[in-house]
C-alpha cells in the first residue's frame, strides 16, 4: 500500500492571500530538557548569569555555576540557567555554553537588563542576564520561580543620584517569584522595600523569626517585612494563590543566609564604605557600581565575603528548588478531574518509516516518468503518518504514547536514531521483516508526483502485541489510529477502545485504504469519532459506509466554491457516524463538519455516546504560509496541532487555528516534524489564539 501524504496548506502554487500569519522569529532558545518539564508541569527553577559574567572572578563564576545547578535538582526541581550567546537568548545553558560565556573577555559580555535585550539581540552579541533580565525571560517561557543571590536597589545615595535599580520596576511589571537573601547589602534596604511596596510587590522572608528581612551578607537588615513563610509548603501556596488571583507584579522572598555563613555586621559595613568610597574615586557609575563594589569588598575582606556570596546563592537555589517542587505538588492536589484528564498521555498506533525523498532540480526539464535520469537533491528522514503525529504530539502536548514497529536491521536503527527516546517505549522490534522504507518523488515545484513505499512490517502490529500495551489504552484520553495497520489490529484497537470507553481518532492515511476500519462490523466502528480525510479519502469513506458508488470524482483544481459543495454532500452522507469530520481540501482550506452541541464545548468531540447531534459545517480558508521548505509533513503537523489543542479544552476555533500554525512550522522546516515547533506551551497557545481570531471572521 503507499503512504499519502496530506498536503494540506499552500504549496508554491496556491493563491495569495492578502492577510497573511506573521511568521515569530523565537530569539528565546529552550534547552530540550527545559522545553519538555514545562510541557509536563515539572518544577522548574531560573537562574541568572550575571554571577558568571560579572559577579565571580574565574574559576568561581563556573565552579558556583555548576554547584547551584546541583543544588537545585538534588532538591527535586530542574535548573534553568539564561544567558545571551551571540544574540540568541539561550533558556537552560550547557555546561560547555556556561564555560564559553563565562571565558568572554570582560569587555566582550554586557551586563543586560530589560533595556539592553533588543541590542544584544540584534547585533549578535553575548551577556549575563540581571535579575530584570532573566524575570522577563523566564516569565517569558513560564518559569514561575527564579533564584538569585540578592536583588538590586535604591542606591545609598539614590535619593541624590537616582540610581535605582531595573530590578525593582521589574518586579512591579513581572509575576515572577523571586529567591534571594533580600537586597545586595551596599544598597539602601529600606529605601528599596518603600519603593517595591509603592509598586505593589510582595515581600516576604522564609523562617525568619519576626519577618526580619536578610541584607546578603548578614541575617539581618534591621528591617522587617509583614510576612514570613515558614516552609516551603506555605511559600507554595502563597505562590498558587498569587498565581489565581492573576497578580501582574512579582513576588520576593527573603531567604537569610546561612547563620555559619554570615558576615560581621560591623566589618562587612566598613567593607562596603571603604569599597564606595574607592569607586567614587575611580568615576565608577551606572549598572557597573555593583559588580566594581563586590569585587572591592572581597578584596577588603580577604575572600571573606565571596564565600559568603557563594553559600547564600547555594542556599537560596536550594530554597527555590523546593518551593518549585512544592508549588507542582499543590497544583496537581487542586487539578479538577477535568484537567486530570487532559494530562494523561494520548495513545497513537501507526506506521514508523524511514523516508528518502528526492526532489529534482533540474531546471531544463519537466519530469516525466518515463526511465529517463533527473538530477535531484536526495534527503533522509524519519516519517511515516503514525509516527509523524505521536512525534508532534509529543513536541506540542507534552508527551504521548506510542505502538509501532521497526525492523531489526541497519534501516532500523537508522530511523531510532532519529526518533524522540519518548517514541521508543511502545516500539515492536520485528526480526522477520525489513524496516518499511519510503521514497518520494518531488517535481522541481515540490509538488509530490510518485510515492513507493513497502508496509510489510506493520502487520508486526497484531492483536496480541496490542494486548500487550492494554495499560497504555486505559490511561488514554484519546487514541489515534493511522490505515497503514491491519484489519486485525484495528479490530483490537477498537476492542480496546470500547471497553475503556475511550474515542478514536482515524488518520486515513491514503484514498486505497481509508476505508479499511468500516469494513468492521458496525459496534467498533463506533467508537471512531473522529476522522481527518482529504477529499479522495473522504469519497473512499462514503463508499465503504453506504455501500453506494461516488460517481464524483475529486479534483482540487475545480472552483473552490464547487469543492466546498461536493464535500458537504458527501458528508451529509455519513456525518451521523461520527462527532468530527475534518476534511482537508489541498490549498483551499478545511472543511470542519462536527456535532453541534460542541458548538460551545469542543471537548463534546470526545464523547463516545452512540447518539450524535445534528452536524453544524463551517469552512476554513488555509492561510498564507511565507517560506515554504518542505510539503510532507504539514498534515501530520496540523493532526497533532488540532489534537494538543482539544485534549487542552480549547474552542474549536482554536483547535482549527492549532492544526494551521503547527502545519505552517511544518511547511517552514527540512523535516516533516519540526526540530522545535515552538519554545514553549505558552508561545504555541497565544500564536494559535492570536490565528483563530483571524479565521474566525474568514470561516463560512
């Protein structure tokens, strides 16, 4: 059988649309491990990295570095560490990353606050972020808790000079939870905690007796804040309450340094005055005061104070680690069973292949299939529908199960190779057959014109090998099931999917076998509630269910209008079977067909009831996608975009606008399953919310 591929959105030959999608340029990079806990929910804690490029000399900055990263996870969370490499804001640097930051020449690294993000960003440049700096980025991304050593301030002599810090203005603007040991001693605490009141953020110390409020250095400021928070625990559900009642400013939490740590009041004082009076000597000014000053007193202080700065930073990571931990832990208590359910992992079972396509770049001649040669340009890649959809799910959901299977030969180890390891838990590793290899043949417009494939080896997914997994389909919101199994298996796959009560969502895969399940008998068919046919699929569909012959025969260059037409004729046919119709009609769009009670409930599309509503249809233009790299995946793409966005319980016009805007980073990517779709959850959601209020008005 061959593998289709659904070409979905506009390919170099479709019609121009005047309102395009502005494609986002991410200059926020996530490291993969950071992408993949936010995407689960895992704690997460933010690290600055102006302690490595200004606030340690080297060795320290990378050796510290390192040990609060260890802090941090052997305290049940995940770190984090932002810095700027060459303009790219990286979230989660390397160790290599760390130490190639932390060696730039001084006068090569900036010290960047809010102000500085857009110039470092557009010439190229590398720095250390401050406090300002990683709050924005974390919040950026959806990290919620950030340690650092101490915050910035009001000056000593800021009543004079005005030099108040970014950090605090920050705070007012940024719902970031800051971890520190309060304000860096040289400045003016309780100037700075007047300033962070009048904008409105909360202070708090962490078991302080009395809510004194610790200077860095030492334990106590002098001052006193109005509340203290005696655990981590209740630091979590300060934190979960800040977060619902949708607080716009951020939250600093006082942690004291270590008591066998701490410095002498009166000495570290004389250190300071002595360090000040030496910078105003030497015309220091601006955002390099603090670093001039810390580098002073450790001098003054014979090192005193820099391993004093090293175990307050420790501490307070370890602090924020377990507040972060904490703060998952009383999120998922307070979870509604409704959004337990959403977390579970979706189940998908189809095809694994190992794509070659070639496309012909010989310019002179229009191919032909005629045994003649053609100059071509030659790719290998993972594919296969089943396969592309688990990984997309995967990249946008968060996390997905997975039953396939690969050969147990050199192909197959090629296609692990470049699977996600997440891909890899449900594989059947077959010795009796060869990997399925796939080879595409693409013109020199890209438009796909020969597809050979061989799909032996999926008749490894058997009934037995599915039982196997059973405890993957109970935990399942959703399973989705591509045409390239068997008949057997799909009858199992149905089994499962009725006796847990669970929907199915059917990827038809290619016109001769998309109606390959409804030759079953009609109760396990039933629980396929959901298909995604193109428009020869959808003729081969009607056929199998009716049993009547489609004398219409699709074509994608007739009028979109007529298209439109024909389409819903034939699913008026069969639309009482099912609860969502996604009929994908080439470069024109999506035809939309559903129950209309989930109208104003999308999540109504999952239900497995035998009744259905009447249909409602509507009619989605494909929008404009700008650089166009590759067409073979952008349908699988639009499958795991549409899928993420209705396990998520979001409108159906945003489960359309999720399928376009991951088909449209499909469409711009080598590979049929973007690298990165996007740097986080929440960049996907507000670029997909942004869309459906587009083809909200464009839908008919």
């Amino acid at each position: 059988m061959l593998l289709r591929r659904c070409f979905l959105l506009p390919f170099p030959a479709v019609r121009l649309l005047r309102r395009s999608l502005h494609r986002q340029h991410d200059h926020i990079v996530l490291h993969p491990e950071i992408r993949q806990a936010l995407q689960l929910q895992k704690p997460v804690v933010a690290l600055e990295s102006t302690i490595i490029t200004h606030g340690m000399p080297m060795p320290e900055n990378v050796v510290t570095a390192l040990a609060v990263e260890e802090q941090v996870r052997q305290n049940g969370a995940i770190p984090a560490t932002i810095g700027i490499l060459d303009g790219r804001i990286k979230v989660g640097l390397t160790r290599e990353e760390l130490t190639t930051l932390a060696e730039k020449p001084r006068d090569q690294v900036i010290k960047c606050s809010r102000r500085d993000l857009p110039f470092m960003v557009s010439r190229r440049q590398s720095g250390g972020t401050t406090v300002a700096a990683t709050m924005i980025i974390a919040h950026r991304v959806g990290i919620r808790v950030f340690a650092t050593g101490g915050i910035g301030g009001v000056h000593r002599d800021g009543h004079e000079s005005l030099d108040v810090s970014a950090d605090l203005t920050e705070l007012g603007r940024t719902p970031v939870a800051v971890v520190c040991s309060g304000v860096k001693s040289i400045l003016d605490i309780p100037r700075t905690l007047e300033y962070l009141e009048t904008q409105g953020v909360c202070v708090a110390s962490f078991d302080s007796p009395g809510g004194v409020f610790p200077d860095f250095y030492t334990r106590d400021s002098g001052c006193t804040v109005p509340y203290n928070l005696k655990s981590a625990q209740e630091a979590a559900e300060l934190l979960r309450s800040w977060q619902e009642l949708k607080m716009e400013s951020g939250l600093v939490i006082g942690v004291p340094i270590p008591e066998e740590f701490a410095a002498d009041k009166f000495k570290i004082e004389k250190a300071i005055k002595e360090a000040t009076a030496q910078a105003k000597a030497q015309g220091i000014s601006g955002k390099e005061v603090t670093p001039f000053l810390l580098a002073a007193i450790a001098k003054i202080t014979e090192g005193r104070s820099l391993k004093s700065n090293i175990a307050l930073i420790k501490n307070n990571a370890k602090v924020a680690a377990r507040i972060a931990a904490s703060l998952c832990d009383v999120s998922a208590k307070l979870e509604s069973p409704v959004r337990k359910a959403i977390d579970k992992k979706p189940l998908v079972v189809g095809a694994s292949i190992l794509d070659l396509s070639f496309k012909v770049d010989d310019q002179k001649r229009d191919m032909k299939l005629d045994g003649a040669t053609y100059s071509a340009v030659a790719k290998q890649a993972a594919g296969g529908v089943g396969r592309n959809i688990a990984e997309g799910i995967y990249k946008l959901y968060g996390d997905v199960n997975f039953i396939s299977a690969v050969g147990n030969d050199q192909m197959g180890q090629t296609l692990l190779q470049m699977m996600p390891k997440a891909l890899q838990r449900g594989l059947i590793l077959a010795d009796n057959h060869n990997t399925s290899l796939c080879s595409l043949i693409f013109d020199k417009f890209g438009d796909c014109k020969l597809i050979l494939g061989n799909m032996e080896i999926h008749q490894s997914i058997t009934a037995e090998t599915l039982q196997a997994h059973h405890q993957l389909f109970r935990e399942a919101p959703l399973i989705v099931m591509d045409s390239n199994i068997s008949e057997q298996a799909m009858a199992s796959i149905l089994q499962q999917a009725q006796i847990n009560k669970i929907p199915v969502f059917f990827e038809p895969t290619d016109m001769f076998i998309a109606g390959k399940p409804f030759k079953l008998l009609p109760e396990l068919t039933k629980n396929i509630r959901l298909i995604k046919p193109n428009l020869q699929e959808l003729k081969t569909i009607t056929e199998a269910i009716t049993g009547e012959t489609v004398t219409w025969n699709p074509d994608t260059k007739q009028p979109q209008a007529e298209l439109v037409h024909q389409a819903k004729s034939l699913i008026k046919k069969i639309d009482c079977h099912f609860n969502c119709i996604l009929a994908t009609l080439s470069d024109h769009g999506v035809l939309l067909s559903y129950r209309g009670d989930a109208e104003h409930d999308a999540r109504l599309l999952l239900d497995v009831s035998k009744t259905t509503p009447p249909h409602c249809t509507r009619f989605y233009p494909a929008p404009m996608v700008h650089n166009i790299v590759n067409v073979s995946g952008a349908g699988d793409s639009f499958c795991a975009g549409f899928i993420t966005a209705l396990l998520r319980g979001r409108t159906l016009d945003e489960c359309i606008a999720g399928g376009f805007v991951a088909a449209e980073k499909a469409l711009q990517s080598e590979s049929a399953v973007p690298t990165t779709y996007f740097s986080n959850q929440e960049s996907f959601e507000s670029r997909y919310k942004q869309t459906a209020r587009i083809i909200q008005q464009q839908s008919v």
